[in-house]
C-alpha cells in the first residue's frame, strides 16, 4: 500500500510504501543562511517530517546531500556529524549539483524506516 502525504501537484512531501518513509529533497525556505545554517534547518525539518509520520532520525537508512559547491563539505558536515547518533549512521551520499535557486546551498533526501 502507497500513502502519499502533502501533494502540490508536483511532488509529496512524504511517500510511506509499507514501513518505508521517503522525504523529498528538503531545502530551506530562508535561503539567505549559510550551509551550517541551512544544514541545521533542513535537517530539523527532515527530523520533523519523519516524527509526523511514525519514524525518527535513528531510522534513517539512506540519505542523499546535495551540495551548491563541495567546498562546503566540511562545514556542512560539521552539523550533520553532530546530528546523527553513532552507531545509527544512514548509508549516504554527498555530491556538489546545480541547486534550483542559486542561493540554496544544500538539499537533503531522506528514506527511513517506521519505528
């Protein structure tokens, strides 16, 4: 069975597949932050969407970052290392991409598993 949540005609913000949860790619709404400021919002409100549908960070399996430029690695991932537990590290990729607004300087997309 296939729930989607938050439909704008374009995409969900949210697809459950079974015990599956998958986010869009989330991106910040101010976009006038820096990457840690970025990083900190739209992870906070990936931890959100994931709480509303029945999961939490510790269940992340999977996790794609997009990066306006990889120089910003470092400091993207000075946030997100704080972020996740040890021992509960999602399988991740991290790669530099055109963003669909110049001054959006990361996006992440998460799938997760319900608790």
């Amino acid at each position: 069975m296939i729930k989607r949540y938050g439909g704008d005609g374009r995409m969900s913000k949210a697809v459950i597949h079974n015990d599956t949860i998958y986010l869009r790619g989330l991106t910040v709404i101010d976009n006038t932050m820096d990457v840690v400021d970025q990083t900190k919002a739209v992870l906070s409100m990936a931890e959100n969407l994931l709480v509303e549908h029945g999961s939490d960070k510790n269940h992340i399996l999977s996790a794609i970052i997009h990066l306006k430029d990889i120089k910003l690695f470092d400091q993207m991932n000075s946030v997100w290392d704080n972020w996740i537990e040890n021992g509960h590290e999602p399988a991740r990729t991290c790669v530099e991409a055109l963003m669909s607004d110049e001054d959006i300087l990361v996006e992440v997309t998460i799938i997760a598993g319900k608790k």
